[in-house]
C-alpha cells in the first residue's frame, strides 16, 4: 500500500559528502473523536547538489540557467504531460527506488525510474504527493 509522505525537514552540511533528507508520514484528520497516531518518518542520504536544488526549489529561488531539475520538469511540460505523483517503491541493500509518475496527454500513467533526490527534487515545485510503498517505510524504521 502506498502512503501519503511529506517532506519534513532537510539537512545541510556543506563539508560533508551526503546530506539528509527527511520524509514523515501525513495522516489522516481525525474524526473528532480519536487523536491520530503519530506519523512514521525515515531519513534518506542525498548528495550535496540535490540537496541544493530541493533547497532552492522550497524557497522559491531562480537561477540564471535552468539546472536539471528545471530542464526535465520542461521537457514534461512541453511534451504535454504532467507529474502526477512520486512513489518510493522500494528499499534494497540501503539504496532507495523510486518513480516518477506522470499523466500523458493521452491520459496514460507512466512510471519512470528516478532517484528518490531527483523525483523530489522536481516534484517539490509542483507540489506533488509523495508515496511510500508501506514495506519500504517498515524496512526503513528498522535497525540496522
């Protein structure tokens, strides 16, 4: 099952090689009559420049040239499609999988392979969901 995840928090340390993301999980409103349970939350390990681009990308800050993030979230846009959603599917040997889900002008949902960084990295702009399959947010809590 996938679950409705946002971004929480972003780590950054410029003099270190990997920086950190953190994804919690957004629950439900209550029905007036039970408190939610608390939100599971896991950190992912990104690397400097996504880090940068996801920072950049939540303020608001432009940039001369379109970095990466901004050339493929064009070409999308100019083929007449949309970023529907991403999906964190799967966890194997600590790497991350995840898809960016887009709606064709046809209609048709396509799911290409992505980075996790870079998914959220271009879908933080437009305000998309996050999905995490449950098995990956299971896996990601426990310890090592």
């Amino acid at each position: 099952m996938l679950v409705p995840m946002e971004l929480s928090r972003i780590l950054i340390r410029e003099l270190n090689d990997f920086q950190v993301i953190e994804l919690r999980e957004v629950l439900p409103p209550g029905d007036g009559q039970a408190a939610p349970g608390e939100p599971r939350s896991f950190p992912i390990v990104i690397g400097l420049p996504e880090a940068q681009a996801i920072e950049r990308r939540l303020k608001g800050v432009t940039i001369k040239r379109p970095q990466t993030h901004d050339l493929l979230a064009s070409i999308i846009e100019s083929l007449g499609a949309s970023l529907e959603s991403i999906s964190i599917t799967e966890l194997s040997e600590h790497t991350y999988f995840a898809t960016l889900d887009l709606r064709t002008r046809e209609g048709e949902l396509l799911h290409i392979d992505s980075r996790p960084s870079d998914a959220i990295a271009l879908g933080i702009a437009q305000d998309v969901t996050i999905y995490v399959d449950d098995e990956v947010i299971e896996a990601a809590q426990e310890p090592e």
